[in-house]
C-alpha cells in the first residue's frame, strides 16, 4: 500500500475520531467543512471539554446532519455547520460526583438519530425532513455502563430484523431494531472489558475490544463465530466498505489491519481472512476510516498527530 | 473527562520531582566534615526530601487533592510544584525550576503513553510511592502519611473498571497533548527520537488480559471451534508473565515509575526544542482562562492545606541548580521567551502569617460544614487578595 500524505476532504461518512487530535488536523490542513464548522460551533476554549467531544455526519433520507457531543450535550448542525438546528443538555440529575458526564456514540438510522450518554442510556431523536423539529423519540434502557458506539446498517428489504447495534464500557452489546419503538432483539455480553468500537454490515456484528480482540457475532441470534487476537493494545476503532465486506481495525498498539468477511455458502458461517496489516510508527492510533465503499484507501488519526494520514492501494 | 484524574496526576509528577532532585543533591553531595558553609551534605539532602515530602503528603492536603474535580490548567498545577520544591532550605531559581518542571512532565507522559493496559497507570503510581518510601525510610512518621495516601488510592482506584480507567488515561494524555521536549536521558536510552515523539514499541510482553496477536478462531452455530488460522500480524509480542500487585507491598512487574535516574545518568534536557514548544506554550497562555477563578480558588485550598514547615526565616535558603553550571543556568533563563513570563500570575511562595490564617480559615469552613463551593463574591475577594500580593 502507497502512504500519501496529504490534506483532504472527507466523504460524508466521517471519523468519529478522537476531536482533539482532529481538531489540530483540521486546524493545521484545509479541510474545509470540519475545520469551519469548529470555529464556529465549539464553545468550549478548553482541550479539556474538547476531549469528549464526537464528530458524526448522520445521512438520512432528506438530509445530511453534523452531530457533535461534548460533556454539555448534544448539538445538530446541518451539515456544512452553518446553522445549529438543535441543542440536546444532558440530563446530570442523578449522577453522583463523582461520574463523567459525556454523551458519546452516534449514529443513523432510517429517519432517526441515536446518541449514546454516560449513563448507558441512548437517547433516540426523530428528524423531520427539513427544519429543526426534532423530537426526542425514545430513550433506550439496555446498558448500565457509559456507552462507547453505536452503529447501524441501512434495512435492506423487508426481512432485516436488526439494524442498530449499541455497546458500552463493559463489552456489553445490545442488538435491535429501529422503529417509532425500538425493539430489543438480543443481547451479547462483555467479558470485561470494554468494546470502543462496533459495526453492523449483513447481519454480522463486528466488535472490537480493549484487549485488541475482535468478534464476529451473527446479529439475529447473538452467537459468536470469530474471535481474532487482532492487536495488542485496546482497539480505538473499526470501519466497514460495505461494498466489498471490507473491515478495518486500527489500535493504540500502533497498527492497522483489514480484514475481508464473508458467510460460508454452505453452512452460512461468517468467515474471515486477514488481507493486509500497515504500522504507523510510533503513533498511539485513534481514529480510522475507509475514504471510500470499495475501501481502497482508509486514513488515520493519532494521538499527538498533526495530520491525517492517508493510505491507498497501488 | 474523568474527575478522579488528579490525585493520579499529581503524586506521579511529585514522584518524578523527587528523583530529580535527589540525583541532582547527591551529585552536589560533599562529605560533611568538608563542606563549606553554602555546599550540600548528606544530612542536608535527606532533610530537604523528608521536607517535601512531608509536605506532600500532609493529610488535609491529600484531603483537597482526593475530592472529585476537574483537571486545572499547566501553570496552576506547575505553582503548586514551585510551593513544593521551596519546602525545605533549598531554592530554585526560575530556569532550574522550569527546566525540573519540563523533566517530570515528560517523564510521565512518556510512563502513561507505555502503559500496556490503562489500570497499569495505579502500578506506575505505586512505584513512584514505593521509591519515595525509600528516600524517606529514617522518618516512621513520613512513612506513616505516605502509607495512609496508599491506602487512600486503594480504596479510590482498585475498583474502577477498565472502562474508567480508560478515560483517566485519555485526560492524562490530551493534559499532556504536543509536549515534545526532548529529555537527553531518553535520546539515549532510545526511547525518545530526535523529534521529540517517544518511540512506542511493537514488541515484548502484551498487557497481562491480552492474547499475542496472530490468531483467527472460527465457530459453527453451536459454539464449537472448527478452524484455527494464523495470520501475519507485524510485531513480535509474547505473552505477559505475570500481572504486578495492587496491594500495599508486592512485586509491582512494571518498570515504569521506577527511578530511572543515578549518579552516572544525570539529568538534561536538550533546549533546542525548546522554540517550538514556547509557540505552543504562548498560543495557550494568549487565550482567556474562563477557569481562572476557579483555578484560584483550587490553589488557594491547596495551599492552605499545605503545612510549611521551614519559614524563611533566619536559616539561608541553599540554592540547587539543575544546570551543570551557574552559567548555563543564566544562559537558559535569558533564552526563555518573554511571553511565557508576562501572562504568569504571581503567587508568593513566601510564608505569611496573616494569609495561611485567612487560608486555613477558609478551608477550615470547607471542612467543617461541607459547604457548598465559592459564591462569585467570595472569589472576587480571593482574586483581589491575590492582586495583593
């Protein structure tokens, strides 16, 4: 694989990078849309408040929405950031003083927007076609620990039973199906430790843990059918190009692998193969993305990064 | 971000100020009977430490340190570091204190980056405490304190998830987000490249709870494993060992937060990075502190719990250099950018009676009814006793 280091835009499905370290990249290169839309959005001056900070652009039927979350709450932009269509406070009541209060994980799902807090809760949003009206649909009760990912796979047809998929600080994976009220389909319990990252592509939940492991589970039943001892640190995230079934893992330990998933014709197994593995040196990883749903090229961010670093295949 | 971040913070950087500055007095050591009047000896040397960290450790100190708040500023917590290096008999002129500061804060960034899981962060902490025990080990009362904060931590942090854990890590590191100095213990040691970035390495023992990378499992609906596949995985990991003990005494297995400083391996740091980091140094310093007050506030607590025992009183303050020489050291402090200067609130770090009173005071109220924090008035009057000074 050729590394080319360069500035670029994003595709409209971003990072949900670490912000401190994206903050500096976007500060330091043109990308344009992120980097406008933090100055002029981030109230906070402190890198502090910027550390819980998640970027996501939520694709929806009719729009396209920037969600940011912080310590405060939960801020909707549309998604070039010039107008904030919505501001969500985080609900603090109960939470002794000793907690974080975060909002963290977001994700699409039909015409609905999910947000993880630190509570476990996940707060549902329901977004109208255009304009700021967005409700408050429902709020999700299946963890008990501060939730770390969400992901969701677009309904393919009328027979996907299961399309979000919730995870949180303790490797507990709860699995269900959007709607006006979303259902529970089943849950995957943690092993302990936490799971920072998840993905949802064809009825396959790929999760990665903070023991470098990753899972395969089939989404419906909640079975596990591939553990991969895939790095040696905690992963910070995983990517899907769904077009190819292309999966990505990048880790504090430095490396990146991606991986090709497939379902046995036979038996239906979900099945994997390791197709390439990149070091960043030296760099403690914390975000990664494919650039496009073919997945010949991904980028990474890093701590005490500067840049985003790009990476194509010849 | 994590509230319980601090006392983590604070006690690892003391530890690292602690070696540093035993280094540096035994490498000034002179055997008593020899030394002139303005020459460090061994019973100098041990009292300046038992001073500081005596001081360290005071109760009502940790007490203020142990309560759940947010991360403060650099210079805030670096204030702190000044008021406890002037403990004792000993001082510091601004370039050796600077040139201290910047040793023990890449000192613990370089031990929270290498940590192989976030909990090991509490291993490094318990031998920074381990090792101050043994600088300490002639005074039973010093030693008592210090046990006292170890159970402290026990109690606070061995029951945190991993997930917690986590998060502390991320506050420790963005705190520590873009210092770049170069240390020259490091450079050679080759943990440090020439850039200032550390060199993390992809080798030796994963964290103990981690598998070697390197290994597919496959499973059939029924949960049993059908096919077992390796795969090229780019680092050359074994399995950890053994896992280091939490208890009050026990083999720790980590090494980071050991001393890693001797009389042979002095202490430096190279200042040529040095410009690159004021730049960054002065952006941050340009922009208002809408934490200021409350940072204020947070030191004067601090403060007031902290027991000086030494007035400057009638016994001249010794002066340690953290320079090879005099000279150096003049030369550092007149390269320093002026910007670093100009935006630094002045607290004195001199005893005054009248004030540690309205200080303790103060705190006292804090302790005694649990009241709730600082009204605006309250810190308006801080800040214009502080303009006082």
């Amino acid at each position: 694989m050729k590394l080319s280091l360069s500035p670029f835009l994003l595709p409209s499905t971003l990072y949900t990078a670490n912000i401190s370290s994206k903050a500096q990249a976007a500060q330091q290169h043109t990308v344009k849309s992120v980097a406008r839309f933090l100055s002029l959005s981030v109230p906070a001056p402190r890198a502090c408040s910027a550390q819980s900070m998640r970027v996501h652009w939520c694709v929806l039927p009719f729009r396209v929405l920037l969600v940011l979350t912080s310590h405060r709450g939960i801020q909707m932009f549309e998604s070039d950031g010039s107008i904030m269509v919505y501001w969500h406070a985080l609900d603090t009541g109960d939470a002794p003083p000793v907690q974080a209060v975060f909002a963290r994980g977001i994700a699409a799902s039909g015409h609905f927007i999910c947000v993880g807090t630190w509570s476990g809760r996940v707060l549902v949003f329901d977004i109208p076609a255009k304009g700021p009206n967005i409700m408050l649909s429902e709020e999700l009760a299946g963890h008990q620990t501060s939730i770390t990912d969400i992901a969701t796979e677009p309904v393919q047809g009328g027979d996907c039973m299961a399309d979000v998929v919730t995870a949180d600080d303790s490797g507990l994976l709860c699995v269900w199906r959007s709607g006006p009220e979303f259902t529970l389909v089943t849950r995957i319990p943690g092993f302990g430790v936490p799971c920072p990252s998840v993905k949802l592509w064809q009825g396959i939940v790929a999760a990665g843990y903070g023991n470098g492991q990753v899972r395969l589970y089939e989404a419906m039943k909640g079975t596990l059918h591939v553990q991969i001892s895939a790095h040696a640190r905690t992963i910070c995230a995983l990517d899907l190009a769904p077009e190819v079934g292309k999966l990505l893992s990048a880790a504090e330990d430095t490396f990146v692998h991606i991986w090709k998933l497939s379902r046995s014709p036979e038996s239906g197994s979900i099945e994997v193969e390791h197709c390439h593995g990149e070091c960043v040196s030296n760099t403690q990883l914390c975000g990664a993305r494919f650039c496009d749903p073919s997945g010949s090229s991904f980028a990474v961010t890093g701590y005490d990064l500067a840049e985003i670093l790009r990476f194509s295949s010849v | 971000m994590s509230v319980r971040t601090l006392p983590l913070l604070f006690l690892n950087l003391g530890g690292e100020m602690l070696y540093i500055l035993d280094q540096r007095l035994r490498a000034q050591n002179i055997p008593g009977d020899k030394a002139r009047k303005d020459e460090w000896t061994e019973v100098d040397r041990k009292r300046v430490l038992n001073d500081i960290v005596s001081t360290m450790f005071n109760r009502k100190f940790m007490e203020e340190l142990f309560k759940p708040q947010e991360l403060y500023s650099k210079k805030a917590l670096r204030t702190v570091y000044d008021r406890l290096a002037h403990a004792s008999i000993m001082r510091l002129n601004q370039a050796s204190m600077d040139k201290l500061y910047d040793l023990m804060t890449m000192a613990f960034k370089y031990q929270v980056l290498l940590c192989p899981r976030p909990k090991d962060v509490l291993l490094v902490t318990f031998n920074h405490l381990d090792a101050i025990k043994g600088l300490i080990q002639d005074s039973p009362t010093i030693l008592h304190q210090v046990d006292e904060t170890f159970r402290q931590l026990m109690e606070v942090y061995c029951g945190l998830s991993a997930g917690e854990f986590q998060l502390i890590r991320q506050t420790l590191l963005i705190f520590f987000q873009d210092l770049h100095i170069r240390v020259s213990i490091f450079l050679k040691d080759k943990v440090q490249n020439s850039n200032g970035r550390f060199v993390l390495p992809v080798s030796g023992p994963v964290p103990w709870g981690t598998e070697v990378p390197g290994l597919i499992r496959m499973f059939n609906h029924k949960g049993e494993e059908v096919k077992k596949i390796k795969f090229k995985h780019g680092g050359n990991y074994v399995t950890a060992t053994k896992e280091g003990s939490f208890e009050l005494y026990g083999d720790r297995v980590l090494k980071l937060g050991t001393n890693m400083y001797s009389l042979n391996r002095p202490v430096d740091t190279q200042t040529s990075g040095a410009s690159k980091n004021s730049t960054s140094r002065a952006q941050e310093n340009i922009a208002p502190n809408p934490l200021a007050k409350e940072e204020l506030n947070f030191l004067a607590r601090l403060m007031g719990g902290m027991e000086i025992k030494n007035p400057s009183g009638p016994e001249p303050g010794f002066r340690l250099n953290l320079f090879t020489t005099d000279d150096e050291e003049e030369q550092a402090a007149l390269t320093k950018p002026e910007e670093l200067d100009n935006k630094v609130i002045n607290i004195q770090a001199m005893q005054d009676q009248q004030r540690s009173e309205e200080l303790a005071r103060i705190l006292g109220e804090l302790e005694v009814t649990d009241q709730p924090r600082w009204s605006t008035s309250k810190g308006d009057d801080l800040l214009a006793m502080m303009d006082e000074l």
